[in-house]
C-alpha cells in the first residue's frame, strides 16, 4: 500500500524497503556504472538530504554528470550503460528490478545542460508533463503557478502562446526548470544549469535555487566553485569516478579533509 | 605567375559556368517540350484534356493518363506511407544500434534494384496471383501498380524519415523523457512532431518516385486508354502519363508524338509543383530549429 502511495513501484511485487535515516531524501550506495568497458563510477556513497541543496563539483570527466544522470536513470537511454549498487529514494531502490523509470522520473525532475524548450508554445512545454502523465490539472492555472514559481511569470505574462524557442537562453533555461516543476516532483536535479548562461540569467537562477529548497531536494553538478559555495548546502567532490569527499559545503571549502579536494578548490588543478 | 585575385576571379566564373550551363538544360529541355507538344495543344486545344482516346477518330484526350498517374501514386502512399513510417520510427528510435546497421543498408538497398525487376515480379507475381484471388479480367490492373509503386516508394519514405527523426536533437527527447513520459509518448508527441516537415518531403519524394515510374508499371498496368470504372476501381486496368508516351513513342508519328509531348509537359508540371513544396518544407524544418517563426 505504502509502495502504492510512494508511485515507485508498478506492483506489489518482492521489494526490499530501507528506512532512511530521517531528513535523507535519496541515498546513494556503493554505486558504480560503467560505459562499455570503461568504469565511469567507483563505488560511490553518498545522502542526499531533504530540502537541502547538494552541490557536485570535480573537473571535467570525473563522472559528476554521470552521478545526476544516474539519479533518475536518465542513463538508461544509452545502450552500452551498465550499473552496480543502490540508489535509495525514500527507502526504495530505484534500480531495483520491479521499480519502472516512468514513475522515478516523475518524483525527480530533471533540468538539463543546455536549455533544451520544445519547439512549442511556452504554455504547451509546461503542460507537457501534466499531459503524459495523465494529471488532471488546470492548464492555466499550472503553467500561471510554475513559471511564477521560477521567477519568470512578469517577463512573459503576455506571451505564453508564443514558440519558446522565441525567448532568451536564460529565459529558456528558467522555462524548463519550470517545466520540471509541473509535474510536482520531489527532487530537481540540475546539470550544469548555468554553463551556457550569461552572468545576469546565472545570479537570477541561483536565487531561484535558493527559493527552492524550501520545496524541493535540490541536487546541482556545477563546474562554477563560487557557484557551488553560494548556493550549496552540502558539497561532493569528484574525481575519476570517485568521491573523494563530502560535507557541509562550509567545511568543504573552508577546512577540506583531502588534499586533492584542497588542491580543486584553491585552483591549483582541474 | 598568376595573381590570387585573378585566381578568385577565374574559380567564381567557372563555377558561374557550370551553375548557368545546368539551369540552362533545364531550361531547354523544357522549351524543346513545348516546341514539340505545340502543334498537339494548337490543333487538339482543350481536348487535349478530355477523356475520349480513339485514334482511328483523331481524339487524343490524355485525362485517364493524368488520372492513373494521380490515382497510382495516391494509392501507393496508402500503401506506402503506414509501412514507411513504421519502419523509420522502429529504426530511428527503436532498434538497437546493431539491427539498425544491418536493416538500414537492407532498405536502402531496395531504392537500387531496377525497376524493371519490381515489373517483372510484378506481372508475373502479383498479378497472377490477384488475378487468381480475385478472379479478375486479366493479371493487369490498378491494384498491382498500386503494390508493386507503393513497394518501391518505401525505401524513399524510410530512408528520409528516419533522417528526419535522427535529427531531432538528443536533448529535446531526453527532455521528454525526465518529465517521465514513455518511450512511445515520446515518439508520438515531440520527434514525430519536431520531424514533420521532414517526414512530409519523404512522403511527396516517395510520390514523385511512384509518379515518374515507368517500366514496373507499363507491364502491369495494361495501358488501356480509359478511366476506371467507377473511379477508385483498384480492379480495373488503365494507363499512366509514363506508360503512355512509353508505349506509343516507338510506333507513333503525325500529332501522336506531339501528344505525347504534352503528356511529358503534365509530368514534368506535377514533378516540379511537388518538388518545390518538398523544398519548402525541409526549409522549414530549419527554420523551427533555428528558433525562427
């Protein structure tokens, strides 16, 4: 019934459940993927807590896009991709063989890289979810409360019948974390969110996060450390398909355990 | 020693040259059409354009030629069209890399086998057989050409459809996919979408293919001179604007030829309208990616 309620699983089949310790959203454990033959993940353990924002960081190629990949099995879509471990949502094991993608990744939402709108009207990319997913909303009153919701509703009020493809990057950008947001997930992960943004559009994005996490469990891959440090609560650092470090973004970069996060954070390489 | 700018010079009018040389066949080709469908247009007028065929009464209404080619080619998207779509979509967004290597070529391969083949199998084949089924007249009929073009126009639709949906970016359907719609949700409401103007040039490509054909139909449409009775008679036999200039062209003289000139002309007429709109549409495709309205 609770598996039911929770919408991870299609069926009551044989299912391990694992309480999280309490305030833990997700949980990653011992978690590794490889591309073919090459290890692209090693082991990797990490939480993930509630209304919280979770930073990873590490230089190019460390596996850091990989890792939120894997969060809500957007890796599935490339065929040579094989996984280890557990990820936990809520005491469920997402890669699980009974667990149905669909349904995770309606629970988590997804922002990608580049701002990637439908060739649609602004108002039919925040409806989309709503649609393939059956909910019974109200168009207008959905598309009204999520762009609101990410910061973008005064700039194009008046234009929500117009292709989105017509707005800015950042515009765009704003419009798919809206995007994600219709379908009412729990956590939202960001990959690279800014990385194609100018500096206006990335400030008006990072106090957008800020917002938020009062709602929602953020998880965010940034190659900006400023960005990291601003916005994160919690910071993973990456390296080779490793973790080499986690903890309280402060304590990450004020008092790093590890030489080589060390190393990263003051620049020295990555 | 020649200077770099007389160099630039002589490169652009060359190619100048050429570009002028091929618009100008074109254009001859056309004007040499005219020249020779003249007399035809001069003495016949809008007769030209009836239904009465009969030699031996000087009547040469090409009309059930205009129609059996209309009438074949819609027919064999029908039957092209579903099948051609169907595939593209399990090859683009279905089938393993693998099958897709091996299928793609497969398919692909069907555009190169001569048309008189697709005839031959066609008169021989199908005929005999939907003459056996369906206890037809004779082995020709509408129904064969429309089978053996629509055959023939598949490895058209497959090839550029699949191209089409190929080319819908990763990202669009990897945004459809985390909002948590299904595979075929996917399919259905953003590649299909985003490709369509693609998919639609495949489609009137694949009808001039099933239009211009004219060995694998002569030998099976029975190049009668009349229209089906009644007119979607699939069972009846007819004529194309092909067969016809091909099979009169070797025993025809006097304002026969002329004719068949202006057949050529209404062919020429159909192939060029449906070309330039499949050149709008793929521009139009860059266009909404490009993000422009």
């Amino acid at each position: 019934m609770i598996k039911k309620i929770l919408g991870i699983l299609k069926d009551d089949g044989e299912c391990v459940y694992k309480e999280l310790p309490n305030g833990m959203k997700m949980r990653i454990e011992d978690f590794d993927l490889w591309y073919g033959k090459t290890q692209a993940l090693k082991s990797v353990n990490m939480n993930i807590k509630k209304n919280k924002v979770t930073a990873i960081i590490g230089p190019s190629g460390c596996g850091k896009s990989t890792l939120i990949r894997s969060l809500n099995r957007m890796n599935d879509t490339i065929p040579s991709v094989r996984t280890e471990g557990q990820i936990w949502l809520d005491g469920y094991d997402i890669y699980d063989d009974t667990a149905d993608c669909v349904d995770i990744r309606r629970k988590i939402g997804m922002v990608f890289q580049k701002p990637n709108p439908f060739p649609f009207s602004i108002a039919d990319n925040i409806y989309y979810g709503c649609q393939v997913n059956g909910m019974k909303v109200d168009k207008d009153e959905v598309v009204k409360r999520c762009l609101k919701q990410a910061a973008i509703l005064d700039e194009i009020s008046d234009r929500l019948g117009d292709n989105a493809l017509s707005l800015s990057g950042g515009q765009q950008q704003r419009l798919c974390i809206a995007r994600a947001l219709a379908i009412e997930p729990d956590v939202l992960l960001m990959d690279e969110p800014c990385s194609a943004l100018d500096p206006i559009a990335t400030a008006k994005i990072e106090d957008l996060i800020h917002e938020l996490k009062k709602d929602y469990t953020v998880v965010i891959v940034t190659h900006n450390m400023q960005q990291a440090a601003r916005v994160s609560d919690y910071t993973a650092y990456m390296y080779l398909g490793e973790l080499i470090e986690f903890g309280k973004t402060k304590q990450i970069f004020e008092n790093p355990k590890e030489e080589s996060t060390e190393k990263y954070i003051t620049g020295r390489f990555g | 020693m020649i200077s770099r700018k007389l160099k630039d010079k002589m490169v652009h009018y060359t190619f100048f040259g050429i570009a002028t040389f091929s618009v100008l066949i074109i254009s001859f080709i056309f004007i040499f059409l005219f020249v020779k469908a003249y007399p035809a247009i001069d003495a016949l007028g809008t007769g030209l354009l009836s239904k009465e065929w009969n030699i031996s009464r000087n009547q040469f209404g090409i009309l059930p030629a205009i129609y059996g080619s209309v009438f074949v080619a819609i027919g064999a998207l029908i039957v092209a069209v579903p099948l051609g779509l169907g595939a593209s979509i399990y090859l683009s967004e279905i089938a393993p890399n693998r099958i897709r290597m091996i299928l793609k070529p497969l398919i692909e391969l069907l555009a190169g086998i001569p048309s008189i083949v697709y005839g031959f199998i066609g008169a021989i084949l199908l005929g005999r057989f939907l003459y056996d089924t369906f206890g037809m007249r004779g082995p020709n009929s509408f129904l064969a050409a429309i089978l053996i073009l629509g055959i023939m126009a598949l490895p058209i639709i497959v090839s550029m459809s699949d191209d089409a949906m190929k080319a819908v970016p990763k990202d669009l359907k990897d945004a459809s996919l985390a909002l948590g719609a299904t595979k075929w949700q996917t399919i259905r409401k953003v590649t299909i979408p985003a490709a369509i103007s693609g998919i639609t040039s495949a489609v009137i490509m694949g009808m001039g293919r099933a239009i211009g054909e004219t060995m694998a139909v002569m030998l099976i449409i029975g190049s009668v001179m009349r229209m089906p009775v009644p007119f979607f008679n699939v069972f009846d036999t007819g004529n194309t604007l092909t067969a016809l200039i091909a099979v009169q062209m070797g025993e025809s003289h006097g304002i026969i030829i002329n004719v068949l000139f202006a057949a050529g002309i209404m062919l020429f007429t159909i192939v060029a309208v449906m070309s330039i709109i499949s050149d709008y549409l793929q521009v139009r495709t860059t266009e909404k990616f490009e993000g422009k309205r």
